[in-house]
C-alpha cells in the first residue's frame, strides 16, 4: 500500500527506495539497462527508453513479418465481410435487381481488397 502511494505521489523519475518501486519513468529506465522486457514481452533500449521519458517521444520498432501477418488477417476479414454481404443479398425479399448491383459492387471491391499491398 505504501509502495502504491509512493509511486502515485513521487516523481515519475524518482528512484527506487528498498524494495518500493521507483517512479514509471524510473522503472522504464532501469528495465532497459537491466534488458528487462515491458508488459508486452519487449526489450527496449536504453536511447529509446530516454527518449519516452525525457522526451515524451514514443518509438516502436516495427517487426516487419508481423506487420505482414496482420495485414493478411485484416484482408481475410474484409473478405469474410464481403461473403456475409453477398449471403444476404440472397434473401428472398432482395429484388434481382438489387442483388446483381450488390454483387457487382461487392466484387468491385474484393478485387480492391486483393489488390492491396
């Protein structure tokens, strides 16, 4: 409870005392010189740890095969939506008028959605 108080009150930049944590800015600092990672698992280094907290600049390396990874997601998304969209536009209460334009329209835009990069 002390510890908590102390955290809130103090610094961001004020040291650890005993076995209370320091301030946040205090911790990000000591974790990226002891290659603590953070709570996502990342391992920051110390001039970009410095620069969060000093600066107020915030740096996130980019991994690029996950960044890969989420963009196929996101496609395969876009196109589950897309499907769902075509199922609806057979209902029996959508004339087939509408339905020939929704289908146009929709592969109009799956064809956008592959194209993607």
């Amino acid at each position: 409870m002390i510890g908590y108080i102390y955290r809130q009150l103090a610094p961001s930049l004020a040291p650890a005392i005993g076995d209370m944590k320091g301030g946040y800015s205090w911790e990000k600092i000591t974790d990226a010189i002891s290659k603590r990672p953070d709570y996502a698992g990342r391992v920051k280094d110390l001039p970009i740890a410095l620069l969060d907290t000093l600066a107020g600049l915030k740096i996130t390396p980019v991994d690029v095969t996950q960044s890969e990874q989420f963009a196929i997601i996101d496609k395969q998304k876009k196109l589950i939506d897309i499907r769902s969209q075509v199922l609806r536009l057979y209902r029996p209460d959508v004339s087939e008028k509408a339905r020939e334009q929704g289908v146009k329209n929709l592969f109009k835009n799956m064809q956008r959605i592959l194209k993607e990069k």
